[in-house]
C-alpha cells in the first residue's frame, strides 16, 4: 500500500472531530474524554488523525510539500491508534494506517528526523533501538541459569526486547519474566547475544524495509533454533511479531504470546498461583501495542462496491480492525487473582486507552512531548485513586517513571511481571 | 493575497508566536469538510491566510481590531464540523480556532442554566448538567459540537426541542465580540451584572445575534454565553456497556433510565404518522420527539456489516423496510416521556396511549423490545456520534419555517415524494422505497417544525453529485410546485457562497428580508471584516440568470 491507496479516506474524512475524543459512549469523567494526546497537547486540527487526512489530501493534489512543518506534526504523534478507534465507531476509515504510509514515504524521500536517524543507524549496526552495543545485549540475563538457544534447544523461546535488555531499571524485570516461567517448568530459553531488534519501532518510525529484514531474520533464527512458541515481554515485539510480520506477509509459523497470556495459561493450568498478599491498589495501564494494536491483521483483497444506491460496501465484506480483538482481559484477569489487590480502572481503558507516551519514536524525538503524555495518564491514575499504575510494557515503565520524575509525582509504576514476582 | 509581514506580525503580537500559523500544511487542515464538494467541487474550500487559537475575549476584541485596521476578513467557529465554519469568502481572511477557550464558568442548577466558553460542546455539558439533575437539548451533529455553535451562531435545531426548545431560544446574556472588536454583553450582563438574562435591563438583540439560522460567524464572535437548561429525570451518570469482544459501536444502555418512558409507535402510512405526530406533539406530554429516525437498531461495525444485516432482514421479510407494512422505520416515531413522579410517568403514558391508539398505531416487538427502547432513548436525548458511513455525505432538504402544521405536512411529503424518485433511479440511499421525513417540532409545535427529507448521496459520484445539486435546486426554487412557505435552509444555510442565489431568489418573495440582513451586518460591521460567505455577501454576485430566477453556481476562485 502506499498513502495514495488511501484516497478514498481523505475524500471521506467528515472533521468530525471524533478522533480527538474516546467513543463518547464510554466518556464518563469529562476531564478524561480527550483520546489524542497529540492534538490534545498540540491543539492545531493538523495534530488529529483528520488532520493527517487532510495533510495527506493536500499532498496528494499538490497543494503542499513535505517540510519541517509536516514532518513536525506527522512525528509528534505516538502512533497509538486511540484516533483509529474512534474514527471507527462511525466510519470505516484507517486513519492509522494512512499516518503509516505518510511515514514511510517520507523515509522513502531522504526526508527523516536526524534523532530518528541516529536511531536507525544504531539499529543497523548494533540490532536494537537503544544506540547500545550488540555484543551487551544478552547481559541482562547474565548469571540466570538459562539455555542459549544458539547452542542448546528448547520449545520456548523468550524475546526480552530491545528496551527490557539494555534498560538497566528494567533489566530485573525482564530477568524476572523468565525466572517465572522458568521456575514452572517451561522448557525455555533465549537468543543470548544473538537476540536481534524485532523491527517493529523502525516501522513505525516509516523504515520500512527495516520491518521486512527483521522479519526475515526473526523467521530464519526461529526456524534454525527449531522453537515452537515465542514469548515477550514487551507488547512492542509482541505487536511486532503478531501483527505486523502477518501484514507484511512474514508471518510467523510459531505461536507468539504476550507474557501475561503465557502467565495467565500457567495460572489456568494450575502451575501458576500466588500466595502472597499485596495490599495495594493499583489501576492498569492498557499499553496500545497489546491492546488494540495487537489485534491481529486482517488480510482483505477484494474491490469496493455499492448497495441500496450510493452505499459503500466491500466485495468481499470487509472487516476493520476496531482494536476489539486486542490483548484486554488477560492482564486484568492476573491483578484480580493477585491477594490483596485492589485494581480500579481508569476512565479512558482497552480500546480507548490512553497512551503513555512512548509511541511512534516520540520518546527519541520529543521527549518533552513523551513527558507530557505519561503524565496526563499518571493524573488520571490518581484520580480513579490507583496508589501505582501497572502496565504489561518496558516501554510504558520507562516512560512513566520518567514522567513522574519530571513533575515530582510519586505515583509507584510497576510492570506486572514485578507484582506477579512479588505475589509467587 | 496572503497577509502582509506587519499584519502577520500585529496578530502574532496579540496571540503569541505558538498560537498563530501561516504554515500551508497546518492551514490547509482548516478548509476541508463534509460538503464542501457540494457547493467547491473540491474538498478544499479557500485557504485561509492564518488560523489564530486565542485565548481570551481580550485577545479577540484585539485581533479584530486589527483586522479592521487592515482589512482582514476573520471567522471564529467551535469545533468547525459544520462546512459554514471554515468557508472563507478569500485568501485575505483568518480563521479563528477557539479550542482553548473551553471552560464550562458555571452550571446554576437553582436558576436552570449555565454559563460556558465556545469550545465546551454539547455532550459535555450534557454530562456535567445531569450530575445537577439538569438537562441541554440535543444537536443532531455528534459529540464534538459546541453549545455557542449550536445555541448562538448557527442552527440549533434538536430532537428535543419540543421540551427543551431550540434555535436560539436557550441563549440567555451573552458576552459578544462585535465585528468592530468591541465587547458587547448583551441583556443583563450590559449593567455590570451576570448574563442571567437576555432581556433587559440591557438591549436584548438575540433577533440581531442569530435570527432563525446563526449568522454563522458573520456578526463577531460569542465569547461566552448563558444558555438554558432543563430539567433532567434521569440518573447522575450513566454507563453504556457491552459484553467481551463486541465492538465500540455496541456498547448501549442497559434499559431506559427510571425517570423516563419509551414508545416506538408505528401507523399506516407517512400521512397518518404526520397526522398523529401533530397532536402527540401539541399535547404537551413529550420530552423528545422524532419521525423516520428511530434508533432503535444495533449499530453496526460497518457499511458490510449494516448490509449483511439489512440482507438478512430483507430475506427474513422482515416488515421494517416495508412502507406498506404498516411498521417501517419511515412510519414510526419515538416518543420520549419524563417525569419526577410514576403519577406524571402514568397520566403522561395514559395520554400517549389514547392519542396513538385513535390513529390505528401498533408497538411492534422489534421496535419496543427493552433493548430498542434504550437504543432510542440514548439515540435521541445525547448528543452522541452521527454516521455518515453509509455514502459519504447528506444533504437535509430543511424545510424549517416557522408555520403551521399543515403546511410543514405539505411540503415534508412532497419533498419526501422527489426524494423518493432519486432514490429509485440510484442516485441516493433507497431504504425500501418509501417515502421518509424527520420532525423536529418546537415546543409542543406550538411555533412550527424542522422537517426534513434526509438524502444521502455520494459526493464523489458523478451522477449522485450531480443528482444532489438537482434535487435541492428543485427544492429550493419558487418557481416549483412546491409554492414553498418561508426562506427555505439547508442545514440552516444554504446561503453559504457560491449559492448565495437562495437569498437573492427568495428575498424578494419574503419581504426583502435579505436588505435587512445586509443593513444590520453593515451597521454591526462597517468594514466588511466578518467573513460573509455563509451570511449575506456585500453585494449579490453577478450570476447567471433564467428570467428572473437567478441560477445557481458551484465552484470556488482561489489562489494558492
Ligand atoms: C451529520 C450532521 C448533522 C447535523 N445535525 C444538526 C442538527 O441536528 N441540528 C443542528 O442545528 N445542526 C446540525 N448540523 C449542523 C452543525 O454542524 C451543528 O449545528 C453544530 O452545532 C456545529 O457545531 P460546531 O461546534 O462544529 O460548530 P462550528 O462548525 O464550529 O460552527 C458553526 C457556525 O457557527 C459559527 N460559530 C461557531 N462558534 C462561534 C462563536 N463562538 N462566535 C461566533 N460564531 C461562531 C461558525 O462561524 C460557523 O459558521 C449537523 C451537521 C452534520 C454534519
């Protein structure tokens, strides 16, 4: 696909401006009903996912170029698809999908955030996101006793993800992850030094071809290492390796689990329980990458057709992705069966998360902006009365304790592998 | 025709540098709407030369001041869905983006009204007012829109006007930025009090504000406004839920709200749901009110997925989608009813009863299931998301005089009778071939309706375009059949430029209500800087003509 495939949504994009809310049939607490924190910080239309369309429309018939301006307000968005969903409830539009291909064209045209460069040219000699040496990648796991799948062989392969293997603060967590798992027998293990960058926060950044090399190589170390189910910790390879590999026909032949699906079926089978009380009360931070950007791709070929007169069908139907078939209750399902705790949820939840901020290469390239995001989610913790947030994300800790460093807030964030640890 | 350095600069002086743009990519985001291919061929009306986001009534009486030393056109709106909002009548002109001007001031729940800013909208306020067991009526356009749009500057017509009123009769004092930049508080708030009232002891000029259809942003601009409110019967909150794994578009009340009733009655045929619906209406025992669109369905995810549906239906025979039934869509109507007490819910119900049951009607299960009535229920009273999936774009046939009854009748089911014919060869969304209208009665149609024949045609199709053009031009010229009653409006406006043809054709049947117009905007703007493209333009464009009758002329002049 490229943007211009998606003509057909510029020409239908109203500016009804629902893009910018949650589906208003879940706004409870007005002071929570934005769903954009682009357009919400920003306040120009352009920062909206109507914007992008209008954007993209104009490019289209000539009447703009693509300068900082357009780069500026197409890269301060998290890409967190809040707008997609939205949009969805009455339309039949991929807003996301469009700031995508506007994203990969840009690429395509030399036209890049050098902070985004830096980060790729990092990625294309080192393997990961974080401008950290590849020989450092596999530290986090040094000292746990656990097979190198470029020597040994096991069914499960754990990905710990580029953020949770050189992020210091979260090193513990990922460490944890696969002492959980380990410790009830799956017969597991990781890539070590060899563990590559799943591609999926190039993509989204508009580097394309970065995607497809990753995929490939994921494919062929997974094939090579012979596993048969993949697990991570971090919802970005999660989405990375579930969904996007599937859209661009890469499609792994292996099961790919979030960690907390893999927990929560140990929980289901009995191998899994907690004994230990945490008194606490916590809400839960859906991280988009699990949650609607983690439903699964839907492959559609077909033409657009007309019913009743002027109707707008698909032959054949056509089915959307709504974020509906996102990663929502199983995360929950854990907190609840944790003793002693008490999860509240926030106001703007599942589909209609709020983002944390660290989406779509913002925390690389405006951080300020990251900031601002994680903490008008780190507000709304507070005021559904949550003592700590929880997500299911590195990327979601990382940029909430930075948030709440920034504004003094001592919110306590945890990933919820940490309370399950705590809980075993 | 961009601005000049030193004109950009004396705005940029007043906003700040980060709230102000001139950047083409940024601009071109505020000149595309819904409809704009119907009146520009394009989906880009003119570009404006700069979009400004003040912060202030001070800001603005500045900015416009400058505007004036200039002569600079400028047009403020809310959330800009409306397509009037953006349109500009050249590249000399500014758009005003009053998002962060959003504050709801004050909710006086003793005095049943509230104060808010220009970007507080509908839905909002709706929420917050019910947390004081009050109420704001309901605008058609969805969740976005704001209250000052709708109660002083544009339409303001909603499905609960026959309770709560409607076109600028909830607008109580308002604090008004005159096209000259002077802050002008109209009716009470003129001698230094609040803006409790409209009507003294200071002028009251809501005639002059807004008249029947807005000015639509060619008076100035209504930086804060006080607006009725009503009373609200049901609860504090509400929550609409559904089950795992259904969609967003699936979540809905459980059942109506205790407080309130729901009837989906349904009758013979069009004229007799008129017939009856006139004296439901007049019996003063309604809170919302509405013909044709009924909400009682399960939205669906999608376009495929509302087809399949309506396949299976069809197949199933299921009677909905047949005028002749007796039970379709087209020949039913929602009534809501509330009350404090079950005595008023009873004698309210019982009235109800006796009035549908003299005109033959059936409550249909489909219809009246617990379900249907809660879909209706939250369909009509919020302000929630409108569609306009099925094709792309509608055109409401607004035949919204002030009148009687019988004259709404007439012409809802003629117009309803050519839109009818569009259907059937194609053009627009045919839903079983009946004839179809939406009523909007105003208190208890004691003043007259907005009766409409909904048309849903693609823009982006030639023929339906085409059809669409058609089809309103028939409408709205008096030398039809129709011998139409009143200025007809489309959506309140369809005085936007390049049809400015409607006032130059109708107002000379109606009591040159177009030279008024323009003498009262000339006296409130002598400069000419409020942008007039969905007012009254300064002069009549010199359009072509047929005879007397001065033809319509699509199509916009810009330079980029
Ligand atoms: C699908 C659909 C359904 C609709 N249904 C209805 C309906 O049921 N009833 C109805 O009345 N209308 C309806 N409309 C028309 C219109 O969009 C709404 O009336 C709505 O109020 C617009 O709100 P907004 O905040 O988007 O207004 P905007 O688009 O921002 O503004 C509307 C007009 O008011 C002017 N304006 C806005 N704010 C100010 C201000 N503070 N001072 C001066 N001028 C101002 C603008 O210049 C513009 O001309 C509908 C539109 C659509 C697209």
């Amino acid at each position: 696909m490229a943007y211009q495939d998606y003509t057909h949504d510029m020409q239908r994009c109203t500016r009804c401006s629902y893009c910018k809310w949650i589906p208003y049939r879940y706004i409870k607490n007005t002071d929570f009903m934005e769903g954009c924190p682009s357009v919400a910080r920003y306040l120009w239309h352009a920062y909206s996912a109507s914007g992008k369309f209008n954007m993209a429309y104009s490019l289209l018939k000539d009447r703009i170029e693509i300068d900082e301006t357009f780069l500026d307000v197409l890269y301060h968005c998290h890409m967190d698809g809040s707008c997609d969903v939205s949009c969805k409830v009455q339309q039949d539009l991929e807003p996301l999908q469009l700031m995508q291909e506007l994203r990969i064209k840009c690429v395509e045209e030399g036209q890049l955030l050098p902070v985004h460069m830096l980060v790729i040219e990092g990625l294309r000699k080192e393997d990961n996101m974080m401008q950290s040496p590849k020989a450092d990648r596999g530290k986090w796991a040094e000292g746990l006793d656990v097979k190198d799948l470029a020597r040994e062989s096991a069914e499960v392969v754990y990905h710990a993800g580029c953020r949770y293997s050189y992020d210091e603060e979260l090193q513990p967590i990922a460490r944890a992850g696969m002492q959980i798992l380990r410790n009830t027998g799956v017969d597991i293990g990781i890539m070590g030094v060899d563990e590559a960058c799943c591609g999926g926060r190039a993509y989204e950044l508009g580097y394309a071809g970065e995607l497809t090399k990753y995929a490939e190589h994921q494919l062929e170390t997974l094939r090579t290492a012979g596993v048969k189910v993949l697990v991570t910790p971090c919802a970005d390879c999660y989405a990375a390796f579930k969904v996007l590999y599937d859209k661009i026909g890469k499609k792994p032949e292996i099961e790919i689990f979030h960690i907390t699906q893999y927990i929560h079926r140990l929980i289901e089978e009995g191998k899994i329980s907690f004994t230990k009380e945490i008194p606490l009360t916590v809400t839960y931070h859906d991280p988009c990458h699990l949650g609607r950007l983690g439903e699964p791709w839907i492959h559609w070929q077909g033409k657009e057709t007309r019913a009743m007169g002027p109707m707008i069908i698909h032959d054949p139907p056509k089915k959307f992705r709504r974020g509906t078939n996102g990663v929502y209750e199983t995360p929950r399902e854990i907190l609840k069966a944790i003793p002693g705790l008490r999860l509240v949820e926030m106001y703007r939840i599942r589909e209609y998360a709020w983002c944390c901020g660290a989406g779509g290469g913002v925390i690389d390239a405006h951080p300020d902006f990251a900031v601002w995001t994680g903490n008008e989610r780190l507000k709304e913790a507070r005021a559904v009365g949550a003592e700590a947030i929880v997500s299911a994300c590195g990327w979601c800790k990382r940029n909430f304790l930075d948030a709440a460093a920034a504004s003094g807030d001592n919110m306590e964030v945890y990933d919820i592998i940490e309370l399950v640890q705590k809980a075993l | 025709m961009k601005l000049a350095e030193e004109e950009y600069k004396a705005l940029e002086a007043i906003v700040g540098a980060e709230y102000i743009t001139r950047e083409p990519v940024i601009l071109d985001t505020y000149n595309q709407v819904w409809g704009n291919v119907f009146f520009f061929d394009e989906k880009h009306s003119v570009r404006p030369a700069a979009v400004l986001l003040p912060a202030n009534t001070a800001e603005i009486s500045e900015v416009i001041k400058v505007c004036n030393k200039y002569g600079i056109l400028f047009k403020p709106f809310s959330s800009g869905f409306e397509y009037l909002s953006l349109s500009l009548a050249n590249t000399r002109g500014i758009l005003l983006d009053l998002k962060r001007m959003n504050r709801i001031l004050e909710i006086d729940a003793k005095n049943m009204r509230a104060v808010v800013e220009p970007y507080v909208s509908v839905y909002r306020l709706q929420l917050e007012a019910a947390r004081h067991g009050l109420y704001t009526g309901r605008i058609g356009v969805g969740y976005s829109a704001g209250v000052i749009a709708a109660e002083c500057c544009h339409h303001g017509c909603q499905h609960t006007m026959v309770f709560t009123s409607g076109y600028g009769r909830n607008t109580l004092g308002v604090e008004w930025v005159l096209p000259t930049g002077e802050i002008l508080n109209m009716g009470s708030g003129e001698s230094g009090g609040d803006l409790f009232s409209a009507d003294g002891p200071g002028f009251s000029l809501r005639g002059i504000l807004r008249g029947r259809t807005g000015a639509n942003g060619g008076h100035g601009v209504v930086t804060k406004a006080s607006v009725k409110l009503y009373p609200w019967y049901g609860p504090p909150q509400w929550e609409q839920t559904r089950k795992p794994g259904e969609p967003p578009s699936f979540g809905q009340l459980e059942r109506v709200p205790d407080g309130y009733r729901v009837f989906v009655p349904s009758f013979k045929d069009l004229d007799a749901t008129l017939e009856v619906s006139e004296e439901l209406c007049r019996a003063e025992i309604l809170y919302a009110f509405g013909i044709g669109i009924i909400g009682t369905a399960q939205m669906q995810e999608g376009n495929d997925e509302e087809w399949a549906m309506i396949q299976q239906m069809m197949q199933k025979g299921n009677q909905s989608f047949d005028p002749a039934s007796g039970i379709s869509v087209a020949n039913s109507v929602v009534c809501v009813i509330g009350g404090r007490s079950a005595g008023e819910l009873e004698y309210k119900e019982k009235c109800l009863r006796v009035i549908t049951g003299k005109y033959g009607g059936s409550f249909s299960e489909q219809f009246n299931e617990p379900g249907a009535l809660a879909r209706a229920f939250a369909d009509i009273i919020w302000s929630n998301g409108v569609n306009l999936r099925a094709t792309g774009d509608f055109l409401p046939s607004s035949s919204s005089p002030d009148g009687s009854p019988a004259m709404l009748k007439k012409l809802a089911l003629e117009e309803a009778e050519v839109k009818r014919r569009y259907e059937e060869s194609g053009a627009f969304l045919s839903m079983g071939g009946g004839r179809m209208v939406s009523w909007r009665p105003e208190e208890h149609l004691s003043i007259g309706a907005q009766g409409i024949s909904t048309a849903q045609y693609d823009p982006y199709d030639p023929a339906s375009l085409a059809a669409a053009r058609e089809f309103i031009d028939k409408l709205f010229d008096p030398r039809s059949p129709f011998n139409r009653y009143g200025v007809p409006s489309r959506g309140g406006c369809l005085q936007i430029e390049p049809v400015t043809h409607i006032h130059q054709n109708w107002g000379r049947l109606y009591d040159n209500y177009d030279v008024y117009l323009r003498k009262i905007k000339k006296m409130l703007d002598p400069n000419t800087v409020a942008d007039w493209t969905a007012f009254i333009p300064p002069e009549y464009p010199d359009y072509a003509k047929d005879g007397d009758y001065v033809l319509p002329s699509y199509g916009k002049e810009e330079e980029i």
